[in-house]
C-alpha cells in the first residue's frame, strides 16, 4: 500500500481548521505505546527516514503553530499523540523494543 496525503486535507486545502488537523493528526499518529508497524489512518510503513506518514507529516507543523486557535482543541488527543504533536520526540522514530 502506498500512503498518501489524506483526502481531507486535500480537500480542505488553505482553508483546513484547527478541527480538521486534530482529527487529522489523530487518525493518522498512534494512539498509544507500542507503536504499530504502520500508520492507522493510510498504512504507511514507519522507518527511521520516514517516521511519519505524508498526512501526519504536513499536519504537525500546521497543528504545532495553530493549536493555540481553539482553547481545548488538542485536548481529544491521547497522551502519545500530544506527545508527539508538541514534543521533540515521534514515538514512531523510538527505538523498536520500545514501541513495538
């Protein structure tokens, strides 16, 4: 399978919401430890390279910035998402026996 930006955010384009990255993020970002093999929302195999899928990757630095929009926004996202989201770290770049 072959991951590809999410149909939502292509849609959305400029004018995505903070709502829209949120469910964006979440769908497409872990929910918890231990991290999968694959993205959940399109099955993009995580590697070090490429530690996040196409969506996720567009989608967490637009999130990052705009988070602050909508008091209470991010607050759906588990504890892993959040801190992927607005940590220095990507669970999906841990080592295997961590997260897998």
């Amino acid at each position: 399978m072959t991951a590809r930006l999410d149909r939502r955010l292509l849609t959305s384009g400029m004018g995505v919401t903070v709502a829209q990255l949120v469910s964006l993020w979440a769908d497409h970002t872990p929910a918890a430890l231990p991290v999968p093999l694959t993205c959940p929302g399109c099955g993009h195999p995580y590697s070090e390279k490429a530690p996040l899928c196409p969506t996720a990757a567009v989608v967490r630095p637009l999130l990052r910035r705009r988070r602050h929009e909508i008091p209470g926004a991010i607050d759906a996202l588990t504890t892993n998402q959040l801190a992927d989201l607005t940590g220095n770290r990507l669970s999906t770049a841990l080592p295997a026996e961590v997260t897998r």
